[in-house]
C-alpha cells in the first residue's frame, strides 16, 4: 500500500519546477530566440553561464551561472572571484541556444569608445546588486561610453519579419541622451536609414509620453517614438517605478508598446496601431543586438539592465501578461550599493590616503580643484576646513553619500571629465548624479574606497596628488594599474574642523 509518508517524500525530492519567460513565451508559439539576464536563467531547465567577468587583478575571467537550473545568478561566486579588485561584465550570454551573445560593443558610425581600438567601455560587474526574492545578483549598470552588441546573429527577425521584445530596467537611471536601448539594430554599426531598427528605448529622449519622463518608447531609427509618427502620445505614461517591464513588438503593418510595474501588477499597452510613415512600413530591420547603445553606437545614454528577451514571432498580449507575471514573482528588490566601514550621514570626516608613499596627505581642495595635502591637527583652521567633509544623503540616490565641503558650504565633491572638483551645486540631474559616491570596503583591504555612484568602474584616486575618478586599467594616465588598489583606498576619521 501506498504511504502518505512515502508520497510527502516524493513532494521534496522533486519539487515543482516553475515556467521560465521563455518556457512561456515558446508555449505561445513565440519562442525565445535571444535571452540574455545578468540576474537568472530566463528558462526553467537553463543551468549554463549567464555571463562572464573579467578581474582586474590578473585578466583572469570566469563565467557566472544560476545556483541551479531556471534559478538566480550565483552572486556568491562574483564576489569571490572579485574580493580586493575590480571586475567588468565582458559578456552577457544568450541562453536561446542559438549563440547570441552579448560583447563588448565596437565604434560605428556615430561614436567611438576610448579604448586604442575605439571599443565602448564595459560595466563594472558590481554597479547594480539587487535581490530576486532575498537572493542576491547583479544587473548591467551602464554609464555614457558603456555598450554590448551582436552584429552576427542568428535567427534575429530581418526585414519586416514579426518580432517581440521585453526588457526588466532601472525606472530611476535615465538620461536623455541616444540611446539607452535593447533589441534589434544594424549589423554595420551605422545608421543605414529609417525602419532599419526595433528596439526597446527608455529615458526622456524622443517623442514624448505624457508628463516629463522617462518613458518606454521604440528606437525605429533616426527616431524615437511614442506612438504614431512623431506626435506626443498621452497614452505613454511617465514611469514612477523603480523596476519597470518595458515590451516593444511589431508585425507587418503593426507594432506596439507596453510596459508596467515589473515588481507587481499587469502590464498596459501604449500604443498599438499602424507603423508610422516617412520609411517604417514596411520595416528592413538588419538583426544585429544592441544593449545600452543606438544602432550607430550613439553612446552618450544611460541605464540599467536586469533581464531582456526576443522572440520569433508576434506575441501574443496574452503570453507576455505571463510573462509579467513571471517577472513580479521573481521578486526583484533593491539591496544595499555600500560595504565596509560606515561612513554615515551627518558625521563630518577626513580622508587618509593609505599608499606608502603618502600616509600623511588628506583629501583637500585649493579653490575648485581637489588634492592631496599633508594636514595635521597643527595646521591653519583654513587648511583643516579645506580637508574636511560633512557626509550628506546622496544628492542622486539616497542608498549613497555626497560630500560638502566645510570651509564652501553648498559646494560638493563632483567629477567632471573625470576629474575631482568643489563645485556649487547647479540644481540639475547631472550635478545630482555626479555628485553621488557609494563607499565600499577598501580595495586593498583597509578602510574604504569610494566608488562613483554614475560610473560605477570610477573611483576616489589621487595621482600626482591630485583627485581622479579612476578605473582601473582605463584609457587615461591616471587610470594606471601600478597601485591602483593602494590608490584608491582611503581611511576614513573625523574631520579636522
């Protein structure tokens, strides 16, 4: 006779295994046919790499795949691999099956990168940790410069072919800059006309939605659009989310937006309806990937990217309401952007260069510029109040930390092309973000370094005693390897004045 002890045993050997996006999208005749996610596997049976690092230590890489097979991104493993260094994202696998992956984009025709042979930059693996239902994984965060492209593909939609799309992003990191993209482009890197593109599109570029921004539109080439033509579309809402469900699709003579709340709730349509005119029906889209970046390599925008399919075929708004479901199920939360020793809001703090060269000298500024001084608690107040910061909430993102100087009060340490500077704040986005540091545990494993919240890969360097945002291994000189960890570590004590 059968026992009900033997049939719960049963129940946890072999637990239920849930549908993933793809499993979803392929039962409604649509299936996956690029799946890319930094965060988990987008099939139920998918246990291979989601993408690869690349560590700056060594040049040593390894590969980052799911705690087991439909699951969440081994973060675990990341941070490991990545303890006392710095770490890029060199590559964003496709789990279709059909080799689309995702590299380091090259130059085209409207950007070059600044690497020697004009690549785009690539994202520190640590910009965007978040949490899929408590477990910890980590998204594209992708600053100006930053991009990943395919332009070989395989079984991408071409022509007017039926395709469809959807992307998990960031509702919080935007500009309004081309084009912080994902989804189908110009195999040549070059702008090759009207309709030779669909990709998803987020930020406050292009043909508006209502209200201010940012909003979900469609990159068709040599346009952003919201809805019909070049008009405004009240029907395309401003997005208050922080994590946001963006689809883009489109079929002979139709296409569509949608998007919603990627952590709850369904998902609205924006728009769908005729293509527009001017050279966009029908479509000769080329099937190239894009992530991050415009067709041409406009790489001036920016975002953040969790998880992002295409299909073959028009799917149905059915099947992607399932999907947008999956994704509220995957519980995707915010975590913390700091490590290491507090650094809290409202104290007042020095900074101690830890490199054995120069263990005496502090974080200062003379007028704008900052540098590195030899201060002592005998020095003029003047120069202890100009090596002295109060900690405030991030003036960007309240989960960091901006610094106003004692002696400038309203003035804040701020990169600008990189540099470190003590400006007034303007009041804009770009100061705000700027502006913006997340401390983490000190890369040579004392004290602190200071990571910039816009550039992740960027951090509180001096050179030649004077303060950089600094990556490691960059294209400008004081992006040097030699001492960078040393560089780039600082202890943190009270302030002077």
């Amino acid at each position: 006779m059968f026992q009900f002890s033997s049939l719960l045993a049963l129940c946890f050997v072999a637990p239920l295994v849930t549908a993933g996006p793809c499993d979803i999208y392929a039962s409604g005749g649509t299936p996956c046919v690029a799946a890319h996610s930094t965060t988990r596997a987008l099939f139920s049976s998918y246990s291979g790499s989601l993408y690869q690092i690349n560590r700056g230590s060594d040049g040593a890489t390894t590969n980052i795949g799911p705690l087991s097979a439909g699951g969440v991104a081994n973060a675990s493993t990341q941070d490991s691999f990545c303890a006392n260094t710095t770490c890029l994202i060199t590559t964003i696998f496709d789990q279709s099956g059909r080799d689309n992956h995702l590299t380091q984009a090259p130059p085209g025709g409207a950007a070059r990168g600044t690497d020697p042979n004009g690549f785009d930059n690539l994202a520190a693996a640590d910009g965007a940790p978040v949490t899929l239902n408590g477990q910890k994984a980590y998204g594209v965060f992708i600053p100006p410069g930053t991009g990943y492209r395919n332009d070989a593909t395989n079984g991408i939609a071409v022509g007017d072919a039926a395709e469809g799309m959807y992307a998990v992003l960031d509702g919080t990191h935007f500009n309004g800059n081309c084009c912080f993209d994902y989804g189908n482009a110009e195999t040549s890197a070059h702008d090759t006309g009207n309709g030779h593109m669909e990709a998803i599109y987020f930020g406050t570029g292009g043909a508006a939605g209502a209200g201010s921004g940012p909003w979900v539109l469609a990159d068709l080439e040599n346009g952003l659009f919201s809805g019909p033509n070049r008009s405004v579309n009240p029907s395309d809402p401003t997005i208050t989310s922080r994590f946001v469900t963006a689809v883009v699709k489109g079929e002979p003579g139709t296409w569509a937006i949608r998007g919603g709340n990627a952590s709850s709730g369904l998902l609205s349509t924006f728009w769908s309806g005729a293509r527009p005119s001017g050279g966009y029906n029908p479509m000769q889209k080329e099937g190239a990937i894009i992530l991050g970046i415009g067709g041409d390599n406009s790489n001036g925008a920016q975002g953040t990217f969790y998880e992002g399919v295409m299909t073959s075929g028009y799917p149905s708004d059915a099947t992607e309401n399932s999907v947008q479901a999956n994704v509220a199920a995957a519980g995707y939360a915010t975590t913390s952007l700091t490590s290491g020793p507090a650094i809290s809001v409202g104290s007042a703090v020095s900074f101690r260069a830890t490199t054995a060269c120069c263990t005496t000298r502090y974080i200062a500024h003379t007028g704008a510029t900052v540098n590195t001084q030899v201060v002592s608690s005998n020095d003029t107040n003047a120069l202890k109040l100009s090596a002295s910061w109060n900690v405030v909430a991030g003036l960007a993102s309240s989960a960091c930390v901006s610094f106003e100087s004692r002696d400038t009060p309203g003035s804040f340490i701020r990169h600008s092309d990189f540099q470190l500077f003590v400006n007034a704040t303007d009041g804009s986005k770009l100061f705000r973000e700027d502006a913006t540091w997340c401390p983490r545990a000190g890369l040579n494993g004392q004290g602190n370094s200071i990571r910039s919240w816009s550039y992740p890969a960027h951090y509180f360097r001096h050179f030649n005693a004077i303060l950089y945002a600094a990556s490691n291994g960059g294209a400008d000189t004081f992006d040097a390897t030699a001492l960078f960890n040393n560089d780039t570590t600082w202890i943190v004590g009270p302030a002077f004045a």
